[in-house]
C-alpha cells in the first residue's frame, strides 16, 4: 500500500517507510494478540501491517478519505481491522472499550495536531494502558523534560501529571517519505494507576500552570498573584521568588490546592 499516494501537507502527513525503524518501533511496543490497539494515523499502513500480523484485533483512525479506502483493501487479509473515518482529535476513544481491557494507542502524529491531540488524550487516560508515539524530537523532549531546564514547561508538566514518560529513541528525517525537516523520537506514555500528586480541582490545576508559564520569566510572586498570595506561598516552603520552571509537578499541585474559594 506504498505506492500512488500524495502526502497532503494539510493532513501534515510524513509516511514512515523504514523497515528497520517499523520493526524497532514494533518491538518496543510489544503488541500482544489479545490486546486491544488503537492506531492513529495509520497513513500508508507500514506500521499498521506489522501490528495486525501480531494483533488479534486494532482500530485505526484515519481522517484522509482516500487512505481510508485504500485501508479497506486490508480488511480481506486481517478481519480484525475495524477502520474510523474520523478526526483523531475530535475522537471518542472511549467508545472503542468495550470490555474491561484498557486501549494500547500507537501513532505516528502530524508535527501541527500533536500537542492538543496529547491533550485530548490525556483527559481520557483512565481507559488507557500506554501510549507509543512518534512525534517531533524536541516536542518529547519537553514532554520528558525535569524542572530546572529551558526545555520543562506546561506540556511537561500536564503530561508527567498523568503519564511515566520514557523517551525511547530517536528516528531520522531519511525514515520518511517526504522527509521533515526535523527529528523525530519515540515516546512511551503510561497513565499512572493512581496520581503521584492530586489536584483538587484539576480544571483550576491546569489553568495555574498555563498562567505560570506564559510569563515564565517573572517571579511566582509575580506570575501567580491572582492565584496564590505569596505569604501563602511561603506557607507551604515555596519561595515566591522562585520562577515557574523551577517547580516540580508535586509544587504545583500544592499551590493549586490551597485555591481559595473564590473564583478569581
């Protein structure tokens, strides 16, 4: 299914089509036939060929229309395909459980939806077991990054909330067809069982971290004074004058759950 097919800049489509970055990626996914896979993006289904000669069953989603009919050609050798024609960040995921069996997702993401489609999947992580994706070398970089460097951030912060974040390896632009003009890296996402850190009020949690860093620059005192006071800070062992990337995840949470009643 590799041949005819024009990559649609819109769709920000990249084919993968190195065979031994397939078989890597496959392996550390470690696909078992009794799990229940999703795939996002399947695109010319290199990677969607090797996880079905392993699968009992997947679930594929794709939003480009001639790809989808040319997935349907699969379905005659693997009857365990079931195709959505849908929009991957505006997909239900919770709707393809069926049973009691969390969903294993697998992707290779376009570099323009990736961090909302996180987003979007990260409110639905407590039907799923772990996530493998390839994204945008620098994007896993910050999902991995520890507080302290330029690289940590609010998309650190919010995935490592939910997620054990492992960056796996990297893959080169020469792996796709038409090459980006950047690296890629593969990334393992498992949901935490229970929360290291809850939040209160998780809605009012994320709306602190955003605040935080869309000034990184300045001070907690500063960044946050709507939110906490910074005698409340210091409360708590925080010291006010501390900038937003110097915080860990475990911080953050206790400045968010001494919210005030109030709505600001």
């Amino acid at each position: 299914m590799s041949g005819g097919h024009r990559a649609r800049k819109r769709f920000g489509q990249n084919f993968l089509n190195d065979a031994n970055i397939i078989a890597h990626i496959v392996d550390v996914i470690d696909p078992q036939a009794g799990d229940h896979m999703v795939e996002i993006g399947p695109g010319q289904a290199a990677l969607t060929v090797k996880l079905l000669e392993r699968l009992d069953r997947l679930d594929v989603i794709e939003i480009d229309r001639d790809l989808v009919a040319r997935l349907e050609d699969l379905r005659v050798q693997f009857p365990g395909l079931t195709i959505h024609s849908a929009d991957a960040l505006r997909f239900d995921y919770r709707r393809l459980q069926t049973d009691d069996e969390p969903l294993r997702v697998v992707g290779n993401l376009p570099y323009n939806i990736s961090t909302p489609l996180l987003f979007h999947l990260l409110e639905q992580a407590t039907i799923i077991r772990d996530m493998h994706f390839m994204l945008q070398k620098e994007v896993v970089e910050r999902m991995a990054a520890q507080p302290g460097g330029s690289d940590y951030g609010r998309l650190s912060i919010m995935v490592q909330y939910r997620c054990q974040v492992d960056n796996l390896f990297r893959v080169p632009p020469t792996a796709f067809r038409p090459a980006p003009k950047v690296d890629s890296a593969i990334v393992r996402l498992v949901p935490h069982a229970e929360l290291p850190y809850p939040a209160r009020d998780e809605q009012y949690f994320a709306r602190l971290v955003n605040h935080a860093f869309t000034q990184r620059r300045k001070t907690l005192r500063k960044s946050l004074k709507s939110y906490v006071a910074a005698a409340k800070m210091e409360a708590i062992g925080i010291d006010p004058m501390r900038r937003p990337e110097t915080l860990s995840i475990a911080e953050f949470v206790a400045l968010a759950n001494i919210r005030p009643e109030d709505e600001h």
